[in-house]
C-alpha cells in the first residue's frame, strides 16, 4: 500500500493527494460553508504530478481521501536512448527505465545524478528549473 488515508480537513496547498488514482500536488482549496442540511465542502484543484493534468473535485471536509506515499531518491544515468533514460538507483543499485519528454532530455546526461519520484508504482525525473 502506497498511500494513506486523511480527512479533507486535513489537507492543505503544496501537499499531494491522489485524485482519480493519481498522485496530485494540490493547489488550491476553497471551503464552502455549512448548509442548512448539509456539512461544509472542500473544492479542491490539484495538478498531476506524472501528467501534469489539471484536476478537481468536490468533497464534505470529514470524507477521507487517499494521500500518496511519494518516494524523493536520487539515481545515476547510465544510458540514453529515444526517448528513454537507464537508471540505478543510488541506494539500492537497482537498474530501470524512465520514460522522458524531447525538453527533459537535452537536459538530462549519462554519468550525471539525478533526483526521481516513485509514487503508486510510477517513477519520474524530478528536473531543477
């Protein structure tokens, strides 16, 4: 299990949550007021961290929603190709394949460090702007 449960309450701007079973960064939260026969509301807008997808939804602030485990470690290149990067990971020395766009990879170099994200069972090059 990869994830945990919070209350909508809970959550807050900057932080993540999966929104249809993707890891969101959530930026922006609007309460509504409770109603006359109902509990207070909670619109909350989020971006996909792997898509980059603009999401939102609606929830009563006590639902529980699932909050990602978001994994931040750090690998070396080992290989270029198409559109496709060779890892190891630094810790655990693992090998893999990380799927990058055309603009992340005039970036990116064999032999170099890098930072990744694993969340929910999909990995991504975390690139500094």
């Amino acid at each position: 299990m990869s994830w945990q449960e919070a209350e909508v309450r809970e959550l807050k701007v900057g932080r993540y949550m999966l929104l249809d079973d993707a890891p969101c960064k959530i930026m922006e939260i609007t309460m509504s007021k409770p109603g006359k026969h109902g509990e207070a509301k909670a619109r909350i807008v989020a971006i996909g961290v792997f898509d980059n997808a603009k999401r939102s939804a609606v929830f009563p602030v006590k639902h529980k929603v699932k909050v990602p485990i978001i994994e931040k470690k750090n690998a070396q290149v080992l290989s270029i190709s198409n559109n496709e990067v060779q890892l190891m990971d630094s810790e655990t020395f693992e090998t893999f394949l990380v799927q990058v766009t055309e603009e992340e990879l005039g970036k990116i170099q064999a032999g170099t460090e890098v930072s990744y994200w694993e969340a929910m069972g999909v990995r991504k090059i975390m690139l500094q702007n």
